[in-house]
C-alpha cells in the first residue's frame, strides 16, 4: 500500500541531512577544476578537447559562484557578530 501521505517521509529525509558545507564543497570544486583543465591538455582528440572545455567552463563558473557563496556568508557573519556586539548580548 503506497504512504497516504509522503510530503511527511520526504520532510524526514530532509530534516536528517546534514547541512552542506561550503569550505568542503569549495575544496571539491577545486580538485575538480584541476582534474577538468588536465583533461583539455591530455585529450587525444578536438570533440574530447571540446568536451573537456566545456567541463571545464561549467566547473570554473561552479566554483566562481562557490567562492561568491563563502564571501558572503563571511559577511553576513560579520554583519550579525557587528549587531550583537551593538545591541549586546540578547
């Protein structure tokens, strides 16, 4: 008998997961980028060259956007550390 009611099982598998982590996810991207551009020297032909330049590209933007995510999460933690130091402990 299929659940009555599955938006409850999928919130509990959602509520388990742990939060990510964007220094960790930063890292992968990172080894990942390195892997990508040594794929575009080492590609035997011009459609695995082009296919590895693409990868790469995409993986180059992921990572752009991982390290605009740690920049602000920096500064909203400094922005709320800034408040609580003004308005003092809550």
């Amino acid at each position: 008998m299929a659940n009555p009611n599955p938006y409850k099982a999928r919130l509990a598998r959602a509520l388990k997961r742990k939060p990510g982590d964007i220094d960790a996810t930063r890292r992968r991207t990172w080894a990942v980028l390195c892997l990508a551009y040594d794929e575009v020297g080492l590609a035997p032909d011009a459609d695995r060259r082009r296919n590895a330049i693409l990868a790469y590209s995409q993986v180059a933007t992921l990572y752009a956007k991982t390290c605009e995510a740690a920049e602000l999460e920096a500064r909203i933690q400094a922005l709320e550390d800034a408040a609580q130091w003004r308005d003092g402990p809550r």
